[in-house]
C-alpha cells in the first residue's frame, strides 16, 4: 500500500486563508485611472481555481457566475 496522499481529499488549513495578491497596470485601467471590471472578475476566477486544480490535476472551467455586483470603482 502506498503512503502517498489521496489524491480525492484536500484538507486545509484553520489558522489560514488562501489569497491571490496582484498588481494592476496601466492596461488594466480605463482613461480614468478605474481597473476593468472584467479585469477584476477574471482575478476572482483565477483565486478561485486554485484549490480545484490541486484535486483534478487537469483541465477545468468556470461553468457560470451568477452575480457580480460592483458597488463602487477601483481606483489604481
């Protein structure tokens, strides 16, 4: 029998959280210094693929996101 982890089971830690940090530029804005709303969404998705690409160790999609709502602009 094999000690190596099981591949269907992903335990996380309680004393931590998992966080993306990134840095917009320049492209990544409009004229008026706000970041792209997609820009933003498209953080978000890679952030949140990060735990599922440990467990399918393949290909995956985001099937749908069924709200997103800015409440005000990002400023850079």
């Amino acid at each position: 029998m094999s000690d190596a982890p099981n591949p269907n089971t992903v335990s996380l830690p309680t004393d931590q959280e998992l966080v993306l940090k990134v840095i917009p530029m320049p492209a990544d804005c409009n004229a008026s210094g706000d970041i792209f709303g997609g820009w933003v969404m498209a953080q978000v998705d890679l952030a949140g693929a990060v735990l599922p690409a440990r467990r399918v160790r393949g290909r995956m999609v985001t099937v749908a996101v069924n709200e997103f709502i800015f409440k005000q602009a990002v400023k850079v």
